[in-house]
C-alpha cells in the first residue's frame, strides 16, 4: 500500500474513532434521559432560606424594569429573599430603575477591569456581611419560573449548595437563529446536563439561573474573572469536589439572538472563552482528574472537549469526508469499514438534533425556520473553528439588543 494511503487511512481511523466516542457518549446521556423517571417538583423547604438575587447590569435599562416587577411576582415570602443590582460601569438611567423597583444597587466604575465575571467578584466581596443563605446570579434580561425560590430552598436543605437552572428561549419562533440556538439549548438542558447531573457527573454553571450557598463562597471565594467566569468558577469548584446539581423543574428564559450581529457577538464570546478554555485545561483536567481518583474532573475535562455541538458536527463531517477519500484514493476492506462507520455516526448524530427538534415542537412556521437553519448551523461552525484555531480574547463585548 503507498505511504501516503496508509497514512491518509490512519488519519481516518482516528477521527472516526474520535466521534465514535463523543457521540456514543452523547447517546448514553440521551437514552439515560428518556428511560429514566422524571423528577417532580419539590415541596416546600420548611425553613425558607433566606435568598439575595444578585443581578449584573450594564446599561440595561431597558430591559431590567420588567425583570424586576415579575421577581416581585416570586411565590416565596418577600422577606426572605431582596434583590440586589450591580449597575456596573453604566452610563444610562441602569442604577435609578433599580431604586425605583424598590432593589438595593451597588454601582461600580472601574474600566480597566470590565466584564461580568469582574462585576460579580466586586458585589460578592460587597456582600459578605449580609445575612443570607444562599446567592441566586441572574442575567437583567431573564425571567425566572414563579416557584423557583421554594425549590431551591428545598434543594439547599438536602445539601446541595450549587444549583443551575435550565437556561431556555423565550423567542424561538422569531427567526431561524433564535430557532437553531433554542434547538441547541434544548439538547444542552434534556439530554446533557439533566442526565449527567442524575449520574454524578460533571455539570457546568450557565451564566445565569445558578445559586451558590454561602458556605461555598466562604470556602472557594468567586475570583473568576474571564469572559467565561462561569466556566472557570465551574472547574473550580469541581477540582474541589464540590458538586454542581442541575435542576430541571425551574427555568430561566431570556431572547435568544435573532440577528446576525447579536448571533456572532454572542456566540464568538461563547466560543472564544469556552473553547478557549478548553484548549488549555481540559487534558489537564482529565489527567489531574485519573491523578487524584476525582471522576467528575475526569469528566469536566471530557466536557470541555465535547461541549461545543458545532465542532462535534464539524468533527462528524470531516471524519466522513476523510472516509469518502479513503475508499477513492485507498479502495479496499477498511476504507469501506470506515466509510460505513463514518455513515453510522453521521446517521446517529442527525437523529440526535432531531430529538431537540421534536422535544421543542413541530408546526409549520417551525418547519419553516428548520429549512433555514442551515445556514445558521454553518455560521455556528465557522465560529467555532475560528475560535479554535486562534487564540481566545479575554475582552468582554456586550450582546447587541
């Protein structure tokens, strides 16, 4: 056999081995999630944590006068439970809605040290001598399930300290974008971290709709700091053995992108912080992980690498390409193996975003938006790929509203 047949052959055994693995692992999750008894919602904790709702702000004004009329709505008594805004480096009317909802605001100037993660750090060491059992972080532009509050007290009675909620689109019907991220969203809540979360598993904090007791932040202060501080407080935590519990019966739903330019923003900040992340801890996590016997670190680490959909579809694709040019140029037995695998995976991968689609819904204004999607899919990926072959950014960029 030519060298370069061989090697265009071994190149193609491990990448069809590759995500052999990444969707055998996606598959365990999703058949775990629709065998297994769904969990009803929790009754009512007997001593009612008392809860500080914590929300970043820049210029957001908006949008935050809506956000907090309907937190006044909460089924939780009111006197266990204030809202507190960070009117962080804003220049609009932020910090005077807050006051006038009734909220406590810190207001915050620093411009060399900007972003979300800095802002939290700041009011977390501002908060410290409240009294409070626990910190609910949401995002000024989300509305949170009414009952939300008296499941996560019942949650924190039973000991679990850190909790994420599911994170869900408030307009998937109002373009294709919204349309192919609110798809994605889904497949991220149901069939990943829902079932990861029931097996002990690695789960990841999602920005906004988590809590933290206060005897997590007494003992692993919030220092993250990124354009990813939830990721990294993530993996704090877990190195710590500290696990993040999912919680699927309370959702937090905000506008998914409907526009190109809110899409790119919001997606290449994702990509560039998540992948870039994971680029430079994830082998480390898994090895730190086997190291000291911590499993769930072995499998944060995994997550880093298997997270993003768009490079496990590109993934897919090219492991399909490569064996379509292993049968061309190196016609024979294990050319079509890998060519029949690489259909398998393509296959089962297809049939996997097709659960998204008919958990979220099917009508023909969805169908509609479906045909288009496509072209968002591609969009997605070259985001990705661009955030992993270059370097990461460090600098936050506020989404376009």
């Amino acid at each position: 056999m030519p060298i370069l047949s061989y090697m265009l052959q071994t190149a193609c055994v491990f990448l069809v081995a590759g995500t052999v693995l990444v969707s055998g692992y996606y598959w365990i999750l999703a058949i775990f999630a629709l065998t297994a008894r769904k969990q009803g919602i929790h009754p009512k904790s007997p001593d009612r944590p008392i809860f500080i709702i914590l929300i970043p702000a820049h210029n957001e004004e908006q949008v935050l006068g809506k956000t907090l009329a309907a937190l006044k709505k909460l089924d939780y008594p009111q006197d266990r439970y204030q809202v507190v805004v960070i009117a962080d480096n804003c220049t609009d009317e932020t910090a005077r809605v807050a006051r006038e909802n009734g909220c406590i605001c810190f207001e915050r100037t620093d411009f060399r040290n900007r972003g979300k993660g800095q802002a939290l750090a700041w009011a977390f060491d501002q908060l410290d001598s409240a009294i409070f059992d626990a910190i609910l972080v949401l995002d000024a532009d989300c509305f949170i399930d009414l009952h939300a509050l008296t499941v996560f007290g019942w949650c924190l009675d039973h000991g679990w300290m850190v909790l994420q909620s599911r994170n869900a689109g408030s307009n998937p019907d109002d373009s294709s974008m919204s349309y192919a991220v609110a798809v994605g969203n889904l497949l991220e809540n149901d069939f990943f971290y829902a079932p990861k979360s029931r097996l002990g598993l690695a789960v990841l904090l999602r920005g906004t709709g988590f809590v933290l007791a206060r005897k997590v932040l007494a003992s692993f202060p919030w220092r993250a700091s990124s354009i990813t501080e939830d990721i990294e407080y993530s993996a704090s935590l877990i190195r710590n053995r500290i696990p993040i519990h999912f919680i699927p019966e309370v959702e937090v739903k905000s506008k998914f992108p409907t526009s190109a330019s809110q899409l790119d923003v919001q997606r290449r900040r994702w990509a560039e912080g998540n992948i870039g992340f994971g680029k430079k801890n994830a082998l480390g996590l898994i090895w730190n992980g086997f190291l000291g016997g911590n499993w769930r670190l072995v499998d944060a680490g995994w997550t880093f690498l298997v997270l993003s959909k768009p490079l496990v579809l590109s993934s897919v694709l090219a492991a399909l390409g490569l064996s379509i040019l292993c049968v061309w140029l190196a016609p024979g037995r294990i050319s079509v193996a890998l060519l029949s695998i690489g259909l398998m995976v393509a296959g089962s991968m297809l049939t996997y975003f097709s659960l998204g689609i008919y958990r979220l819904g099917v009508d023909p204004h969805r169908i509609g938006l479906l045909c288009r999607t496509p072209l968002v899919v591609l969009r997605l990926v070259l985001i990705a790929l661009r955030s992993l072959a270059g370097r990461g950014t460090d600098t936050w960029v506020r989404t376009p509203r």
